[in-house]
C-alpha cells in the first residue's frame, strides 16, 4: 500500500485520468496487463496482472517510468531515501489459486 500527502488525492486522480498513452504501451510491452489503483483515505492499494516476475523490475527504472514517477511524487508520501512511503500487503487468501 502507498500513502498520499494530505490534499493529493484530487490531482493524483487526475494524472491518472489522463495517463499517458506511451506509459500505457511501455507497460504492455513488458508484460504488466492490469494496473488498478484502489483508494481509501490517505491509503492506495495498487493492484497488477503480470506475465512474469521481472516485468515490474523491467519497466521500474526505464526513462517514462522515471518521468512519471517524478510527476506523482510531489502527492504522495516519501521515505528519506524519496522513495514512496509504503507497506508491503501479504496474501492469506487465494479463493482460485489455479487460475492464475
């Protein structure tokens, strides 16, 4: 889960209103085929279907990926390294494990 700076969620969702078509395609060219972003308060819960393991690494440190980033920064909550300030979520329920 990521957290947003108090204020942020209104222009956060409309970046992603208007996501970039070429960020779009970045991602689907590198195996990440659902993005779904849920929000609840200060908190964003970011759901992704990838085709293998790596495709977050591959897309995480190319140049659109940076720009973007940099772009969402200024809303959400960072560490001191500016990193988003996050939890990682662990799953304790699978209804359909075969499935994926």
């Amino acid at each position: 889960m990521l957290r947003l700076k108090p204020g942020g969620f209104d222009e956060y969702k409309r970046l992603h209103d208007n996501v970039w078509p070429e960020l779009v395609a970045t991602f689907a060219e590198n195996g990440i085929t659902q993005v779904t972003i849920f929000h609840a308060d200060s908190q964003l819960f970011i759901y992704s279907e990838i085709s293998d393991a790596q495709a977050w690494e591959r897309v995480w440190n190319l140049d659109i990926h940076l720009r973007w980033a940099k772009d969402l920064e200024q809303y959400m909550e960072l560490t001191a390294e500016g990193t988003p300030d996050s939890t990682d979520l662990t799953e304790i329920f699978d209804m359909f494990p075969d499935q994926h």
